[in-house]
C-alpha cells in the first residue's frame, strides 16, 4: 500500500474513510435490520466492525482518485476527458 504524498491527501482521505463509515454503514444496518445487535456487547463490536469495512471502499476511491489526478497534472481538461471517457468504454 503506498503511502499518501502530503499530510493534506492523508487528512481527505482520513476524512472520506469516516464518511464512508458513518454514512454506509448507516445504510447496510439499516437495509438489513440488523439494529437489534446493539443489545450487547458482542452485536456492537460486530456492529463496528461492519461499519468499519465500510469505509475502506471511501479510502480505496479517494487514494484512485489522487493517483488519476496525480498522472494527469499537466494535462488539459479535453484530454483528461478523453482518458475517463476511455476508460469507461464510450
């Protein structure tokens, strides 16, 4: 795993991560009801931990993001389209 470039990508991506957590897993205990695990302890540690894994997807697509962006520093905005619209397969 590489490690973020500047304090700045460190504290977006920190940031994202959090979001991601708080925000999906909100949305995958509320879609599976699994509300009822926090009646123990045993259910909130699991309950923490689903949120959790979460929030890696949010670190996974803010770190692509800077290393697209970082690839592309000196390029101009029709050829930065171009290499997302080629990636995308139009």
């Amino acid at each position: 795993m590489m490690k973020p470039r500047s304090t700045a990508e460190w504290a977006v991506a920190l940031i994202s991560t959090v979001v991601g957590s708080v925000t999906g897993g909100a949305a995958v205990v509320q879609y599976f009801g699994l509300q009822a695990w926090t009646h123990d302890y045993i259910g909130l540690v699991a309950l923490f931990g689903l949120v959790f894994a979460c929030g890696l997807p949010g670190w996974a697509i803010v770190r692509w993001l800077f290393n697209f962006i970082e690839k592309r520093k000196d390029a101009s905005l029709d050829e930065v389209v171009a290499d997302v619209r080629k990636g995308l397969g139009q």
